[in-house]
C-alpha cells in the first residue's frame, strides 16, 4: 500500500485494489476476515457446527462484500474469488460453496 500510495503521490493515478484482510487467534479460535465485514449488512451463515466452524457472507445491495472464515482453514483464496463476482447472489448457491474443501 505504501509504495502505491508514494506511486499516486508522484502522479502515477493508479487504482488501489487489495482486498482488505485480517486474521487472528484467540484462545484456540481463528477467524478470518476477508473484505467489508459490518454489522449493518445483510449476511448469510453457512455453519459446519454450529458457532464453531463455518463461514459467514456479508453483502451489500445483492452482492458478497464481505466473507467470515471461522475455524475454516485454507480457504482465504476462495474468499476472495466469491468477492470478485459481479451481479446478483443467488443465496442458496452460497451454503456450502466455500466450506466443501475445508479440512
């Protein structure tokens, strides 16, 4: 970000486009969050066990904005192509397309 952001100071004009990304762990649980997570937004769970494990779809005007992985491993990349897509979301199609090849 820093040397985009020196870039676009020295007039390059160029589009900053990383998906913003953050994990921790806590006591034994992992969490990772993948693009805009916020309370506001509509979100679709999609849970292995329930609160345990599982993953968590935040969208914003039909589209996936935001992705939670709890306690999924593995699975950040899949994230991040969910984002990408355009148009609308078919909700349903979303149960179980990021957790079928976690561990």
């Amino acid at each position: 970000m820093g040397r985009q952001a020196g870039r676009n100071l020295a007039g390059a004009g160029e589009e900053y486009t990383h998906t913003p990304y953050y994990y921790s762990v806590v006591f034994g649980t992992r969490y990772e969050a993948v693009g805009t997570l916020d309370g506001s937004l509509e979100t679709v769970e999609d849970w292995v066990e329930p609160l345990e494990r599982g993953v968590v779809y935040y969208l914003d005007d039909d589209r996936v904005v935001g992705v939670l992985l709890w306690n999924i491993d593995d699975r950040t990349d899949a994230a991040r192509a969910v984002l990408t897509e355009d148009g609308p979301v078919d909700r349903d199609a979303l149960i179980g397309r990021i957790r079928e090849e976690a561990s």
